[in-house]
C-alpha cells in the first residue's frame, strides 16, 4: 500500500467566520459567529456541540462547500472565501477527501466505479496505476470491491467505500461528517481506526464533526459549539 504523504493544506486560520440562513419567515438568523480559529497541519481535530448548534455548517464552511457572509478561512496562502465557486469547487477537489454522512455513493455504480468516480470530474484519464490504488484502499478499508452494486452493501461497508474514495487522491485534509452515526459499535470502531491510521500515515490534517463519546474519547483537540460559537477546547 503506498502510504506516501499528502500534499498538505497548509496551516488554518479563521477570523471573523459569520454565517446566517434565512428563516421561513424570511428573517435572518446566525448560524456561525467565530471569531478566531487556528489549526495547523497533521492535527487531527474534533467539532462537536448539541444538534442545530453549526457544526456540520462550519465543517462546510472550512471546505468551501458552504460560503460565509463574512469573515477569512485560510488554508495556508489560500483565502477560500475568496475563490469562486468554481474555484472552490477545484480547490476542493485538489486538497480534500470528504466523508459524507449519508456516504453519497451512486446505488448502480460497483465499490470500485464510486472511489473512482472523483478522478472523473476533472476529465482525468483512469489508468491501470489509479485503479491499483483503489483496489488497494478497498482491501485496505475491508470493503467487498467485488459486489455488482453499492446498493447490495451494509451500512457500514457504504461509509468503508466512502472512505476510501476520500483517501484516493491522497488529500491534505480528511473531513468526516459524523462517520459512525447510524453505525453499530464494531463498523464505528474501524471506520475510528480507519480515519486515524490514513490520517497518521499520510500527514494528513484530519476534521471530524461527532456527537459520538467513543470518537470524541480518541481525539486528543475537540472544539466545541454552540449556538455558532466555539467554546473552550
């Protein structure tokens, strides 16, 4: 397995973070409100906080999924508040592998066509080396690489396959939002591992947004939100 280091992000820095939604009454309410947070590279980081309290809002917002009112998220000389949308969207797929919390996996598409979808977005050819490389990380993250359907998969061997297509491209930053819900305890535990050791071997910054107390247990940096606001680690 090449366990080569990833191309690093950068060290981040975030002032000034504001971020609101329109109600249904069409009044604006305050989702984030941060006024400085820093995270440098390799850390691998927990956000946690009560439901509705921002946290998968800012785990967007630092990956340029989601745009802030205001405020600067950088990542090293890169100013993501800066960059356009399409900018963001090729920054993104350049520097991060995102593990989704309803893994986004295409349900007639085999586990090795899903990792390998990302590389597709930007035109890249798929060679006999990138098909390795997933192969490898299937058998790496113990995912059934030969079912004819992700359809056909657990819930716990969907959020395997998510991780690996996240791995693919070697990121500077993992994101996981909430990996293990809806998890049993032992798929939580090796999704835990998973994310922890690739994070390890590569260098790679890793962010995680939980409410889980066994993830949050093996995290050595938490941040914790409420009402948009960070509250001591």
């Amino acid at each position: 397995m090449d366990t080569s280091a990833a191309t690093r992000v950068g060290t981040l820095r975030v002032e000034n973070l504001g971020l609101t939604y329109a109600s249904a009454s069409a009044e604006r309410f305050t989702v984030l409100d941060i006024e400085r947070m820093e995270i440098e590279p390799g850390a691998v980081v927990g956000i946690t906080g009560p439901s509705g309290s921002g946290k998968t809002s800012l785990l967007y917002a630092l990956t340029g999924i989601e745009r802030p009112d205001r405020g600067a998220i950088r990542w090293g000389d890169v100013d993501i508040t800066k960059l356009t949308e399409r900018g963001r969207d090729k920054w993104r797929r350049q520097s991060i592998g995102f593990v989704f919390q309803d893994f986004h996996l295409i349900p007639g598409m085999t586990p090795m066509m899903n990792v390998l979808l990302p590389r597709t977005f930007d035109g890249f050819f798929i060679g006999p080396a990138m098909r390795r490389r997933a192969q490898e990380l299937l058998e790496l993250v113990k995912a059934p690489a030969s079912r004819t359907s992700v359809a056909l998969l657990s819930r716990g061997e969907q959020q395997r396959v998510g991780i690996a297509r996240a791995l693919l491209n070697r990121p500077g930053l993992i994101a996981a939002d909430e990996p293990t819900a809806s998890l049993d305890a032992e798929s939580g535990r090796i999704v835990i591992d998973l994310l922890l050791s690739q994070a390890a071997a590569t260098g790679a910054t890793l962010l995680i947004v939980t409410h889980d107390p066994a993830l949050l247990a093996r995290l050595k940096r938490v941040y914790h939100l409420r009402g948009g606001r960070l509250l001591a680690t």
